[in-house]
C-alpha cells in the first residue's frame, strides 16, 4: 500500500516537474525570426516608434501588463511577455524609449549615452539567440577590431600601454605575450573566467526555485560541493588578483572595468565575466544603439502592446489587500489612473520602493529589508565631443581606451572619492573614452564628414547636489563652469592618445549625475543603479534578492535585479519574465538553441552532399 501511495507520489511530482519545466507554449521559436530588412533612416518614421507621447486613447484596452521604464531590462520583459500574445504597456518619463541604450542628436552629432559595446554575440550565443527573439532577427550587429580595448598606466616617461584582443584563444595568448613572466597567473585567472561564465547559470537559478530550496543549498553547503561559483562569487576582486600575481599591471588588467566599486569591493566572478563577455568579440549595433529600443518596441506593438514616452509614473497603485493593480502617469498637471494586473518596475530598487509605492507599505518591515539589502550606486559624468573631420582624419578606430594615472585602482578610487567638490575636477584618477562614430559603418551615411566621442568617468553625486533642484539647461553659470572643468581635463588626457582632436572639436557637452537623474530616472544619477557592490553578490544575498516583492503583483526587472550593464539588465528582464510567468523561459532559448544548431549541422551536411 505504502509502495504505492509513493509511487503514485513520485508520478504526480515528476509530471508536475515535467509540465513546470517544458509543459508550457514557449514564447521563442525559430518562425519567429525572419531576415533583417533595410536601416531606417528617416528621423520622422523612426520618431513615431520611438518617441510616442502619452496619452490616455494611446493605452491599449484589456491591458496584462505595465512595465515602468524602457531600458533594456524593462523591454525584454515586455517583448518576452508579447511573443505569448500578452499585451504590455511600457511606459517612459523621457522623451524617447531606450532608457541607457538611447540615443541623442546635437549639432549633427549622434550619441549613444550607455551602450559602448556588447559581448557574447557570436553565432548561436545565447546572446545572440535572445537578442533576435526579442528584435525578431531585425537587429543587425557590426564585429569591432580583434583589438577591441587599449589600456594605458601611468604618465610620462613611466607609462605603459598594454592591449586587450578579442578570439576563442586570441585574448588570453595575447596576453601572456605581454605578460612573459606571468603565464601562469594568465592561466589559472582564464581558468577563473571560465568557471564564472559556465556556472553563472546557477546563481540565476538561485532566483528561480524555491527561496527555502536555495537556502537549503547554501547552508547545508551542498551547493558548494557541486561548484566552486557559490565561494568564488562572495570573494573580492582585489583578494584574487593578488593570489594569482604581484604584478599591479596585471591586476589592474584582471580589474579594469570601473563601475562605481573599487576591486577590493566587488565580486571576482562579476570582474571575470566582463571580460569574458568580449572574448568571442565585441560588437556594436549597426545603425547605432536606439536600433536596440527601436525594434523591440516594434515587437511589442506587433502583438497589441505600447511603449509610450512623457510617461512618468508617479505613484504605483496598491489596494487594501497590498496587491498592485495599477500605476498613475503625471499628464499636464493631473495624474491619470492606468490599470493591469502585473506591475513590473525597470526604473530601480531605490525608486521603486521609496518614491512609487504608498508611504504606508514603503515603511513595512518587508519592504525595508529589501531596501537595506542594497545601497545607492555611484553617478557618472559623461563628456560628448564632436568633430568636424573624418575618422581617417582624426586618426581614430573602434578601439576603446582606458587610461588610468596608477595601476592601484583601490588606492585610486578611495582618494578621489574622498576629495571635496573643488579639487575632484583637477585630479581624475582614470577615464574611459570611445568613439561610436568609428564602430558604426553607417555613421559615414547619416552623419557625412562627421565623428563624435563618448568620455566616462565616475563621480559623486553630492559634487553636484547644490544644483539639483534647478531645472535642466538652466541651471546657471556656476553650474555650467565646474562640469566644464571635469570635460577640459578629460579632453587634454584624450588627447595625450589622439593629438589630432584638439583641433577639429566642435561640439562639446557634459552629462552630470543630476543629468541621469532627469533624463534616465535613475536614483542620485547612478550609472549601474543600486551599487554593484560585494555585499550584493553573497550567495544568500542572491537568494534573497529577487524578481518577486512583497507587494504582490509587482515585480522588478532590470540592473537591480543580477547585474550591471546590458547584458546584466537584460538578463534581469529574462528572470523577471520567468518569475512573473512562473515559467523558466532560459529552458525555452536553450532548447532553441539546440535546434538552431542542428539547423545549421544539417545545412551543412546538405552542402557536403551537394559538394560530392
């Protein structure tokens, strides 16, 4: 008798499991790519897909979803949602959809104000394969230079130069090459990357099973018998360079994507996974990254959906049960009441819980939990240049650099963190400079004779606070001077690498942090959103911070929910989808990855055929 309650137990749970798993409609397939048709070009035709202003007649009726904010971790949310016939609204305070991955246009120069470069888009990635579902096979890619990052160390006569090449083997040979006696320490932190990129998978499927079943794991430590990621995840960057090598080169190199955390501060496997987003390649969109929002949006709209801008959200709407059921948008000095069943917040843990919900359930323990998992991320200061020549003229590529006044970046950042308002623009420790202008072939097309350049740096919002109460573009003189002084100084180091931009500048513009703060929503003018800090990358911390809120209904997506960057906020939207569909969407692209592959193996083998 036992035997068989037991076995019809089993039964029940391995079909339950089976239909959890693979027994739901997917909402990816093959049919629904199709081959990529010409660039638009016609600002007036792109404007109406990406600049759709709200209005209460624009809502869709009967609408599934709302979606705050249109960055890329909201719109992949959106578009997952929409290729299961569900019927999404974004909705976006800035003029156009895009969120970091927009674009602007000033004096005949176009600028990306977020997107540099993306990795892992070779093909059959799944990247790749999760960036033609959610475009429909619409966005096109261009392949940078093998030589895709230069760093420079130090000044003078002491500087050093080193570069970063992208390939399957390329990247770490290279390397070695200039790292002769540190071979081993090239090794064993490519072993480290490996690892990272391999495993990473399970540390999202922390978010996804059960909050007692991932505990369970960590605590009882059988997660780390299955893999090192779970110890590797908590360890500081700065902790295993050191282990690997004494060579502060090289453990600059091992660290040299700055975003707003010193290396002592943030985790070796997020580090590792960086660089190992462009080893198979860097890429960049073709026709520039509002193509990303653009087709997206396209999407969406397809299957009934909307994604309307002049759209902030001001207040999420919870009833007396403390579940979400609608937003209110600020219109024209009134606040209109848009109504669904699923709220998903894109714009941030910090705005979410501190600026959207009630003030009765932002001050509920459960909401102030998940607030103090995390602290506010560091502000960024963007510099926008752009020249009247060629890039043959200038003599520039679609080689990103990063130049940096030591090779300890935590000494580096801890000084000038600590610095007072009036002596942070004199003394920047490093910067990164790019030229979209150069990744971009059709650049040449729509901005004839024309190049531009993107600077980045990071700095404290609270050099800036004395302003942030003043409007946009009128924020006074005093204002205007001080940003001024962080962009000259920025140009004459950019122009230590290139000599022959200092006479063909044009145009020049400076974003702040309080820039971010009114065109991107983002709390205190935060590049990555909420801290990208060690902390937030304990395993438990994983666990604990999910997709999932205590309000019910109301979900979160984006950089606040993994990782930071494109690819981070992406992925944040994949885990959103999952979780509000109860349905883990990573099995659905894998197994279409599987059949794009035997696609391919059979054409091949056809071709062969052919051949004989």
């Amino acid at each position: 008798m036992w035997l068989l309650v037991l076995l019809v137990w089993f039964l029940l749970w391995a079909g339950g499991t089976y239909w959890y798993l693979f027994g739901k409609p997917s909402p990816f397939s093959l049919e629904s790519v199709r081959p990529p048709g010409p660039l638009e070009l016609d600002q007036k035709k792109r404007s109406k897909i990406l600049k759709q202003g709200f209005r209460k007649e624009k809502v869709p009726e009967n609408l599934d979803a709302i979606v705050i904010g249109s960055g890329i971790g909201g719109m992949t949310a959106a578009a997952t949602l929409a290729k299961l016939g569900k019927r999404v609204l974004v909705l976006e305070q800035h003029d156009q959809a895009g969120g970091c991955c927009h674009t602007f246009t000033e004096k005949g120069f176009e600028f990306d104000v977020g997107l540099h470069y993306i990795g892992q888009l070779h093909e059959n990635s799944l990247f790749k394969v999760i960036m033609d579902q959610i475009t429909e096979g619409q966005l096109q890619f261009v392949e940078l230079d093998k030589h895709f990052d230069t760093l420079v160390i130090g000044s003078g006569e002491k500087i050093r130069k080193y570069t970063i090449y992208s390939g399957k083997t390329e990247m770490e040979e290279h390397l070695k090459a200039q790292f002769p006696d540190d071979t081993k320490a090239v090794e064993e932190f490519f072993k480290i990357m490996k690892i990272s990129a391999s495993k990473t998978h399970l540390l999202a499927a922390l978010k996804l099973i059960p909050q007692w079943m991932a505990l369970f794991l960590l605590k009882s430590g059988i997660a780390d018998l299955c893999s090192s990621i779970f110890r590797l995840v908590g360890t500081n960057a700065t902790a295993l360079a050191n282990s690997l090598t004494s060579n502060k080169d090289l453990q600059l190199i091992f660290n040299y994507f700055f975003y707003g955390v010193p290396p002592k501060q943030s985790s070796s496997v997020i580090n590792a996974l960086l660089l190992h987003h462009y080893k198979r390649g860097a890429y960049y969109p073709k026709g520039g990254a509002s193509e990303i929002p653009f087709h997206i949006t396209k999407v969406i709209q397809k299957y009934g959906g909307r994604v309307l801008v002049r759209a902030p959200v001001n207040r999420v709407l919870v009833d007396n049960n403390g579940a979400a059921y609608g937003v209110t948008v600020k219109k024209d000095q009134e606040d209109v009441e848009v109504r669904a069943p699923v709220i998903i917040s894109n714009c941030g843990v910090f705005n979410t819980f501190q600026k959207l919900l009630p003030t009765h359930i932002q001050t509920k323990p459960e909401i102030q939990k998940r607030v103090n998992m995390m602290r506010p991320g560091r502000g960024c200061l963007l510099v926008f240049s752009g020249f009247d020549a060629t890039q043959e003229e200038l003599g520039i590529n679609s080689t990103n650099t990063w130049l940096f006044k030591s090779n300890d970046m935590d000494a580096m950042m801890d000084e000038f963190f600590s610095m007072g308002k009036d002596e942070a623009p004199d003394n920047i420790p490093m910067m990164h400079f790019t030229f979209p202008s150069a990744k971009d072939p059709t650049s040449k097309i729509r901005h004839p004779g024309k190049s531009c350049m993107t600077m980045l740096i990071i700095v404290n919002y609270e050099w800036f606070e004395e302003w942030k109460d003043t409007p946009a573009r009128k924020r006074g003189d005093d204002y205007l001077a001080y940003k001024m002084r962080f962009a000259k100084n920025l140009f004459e180091w950019a122009c230590s690498q290139f000599p022959k931009l200092r006479d063909k500048l044009v145009f020049q513009e400076v974003s702040t942090p309080l820039s971010n703060a009114h065109y991107l929503g983002s709390h205190l003018g935060a590049m990555c959103s909420a801290d990208q800090n060690l902390e937030r990358f304990q395993a438990e911390a994983i666990v604990r911070n999910r997709c999932d809120t205590p309000v019910k209904n109301l979900f979160l997506s984006g950089q606040d929910v993994f990782s930071c960057g494109i690819a981070g906020a992406l992925h944040g939207g994949l885990l959103c989808a999952s979780t509000m569909l109860k349905q883990i969407v990573y099995i659905d692209l894998m197994m279409l990855k599987k059949k794009l592959k035997r696609k391919k193996t059979r054409g091949t083998d056809e071709h062969v055929k052919k051949l004989l």
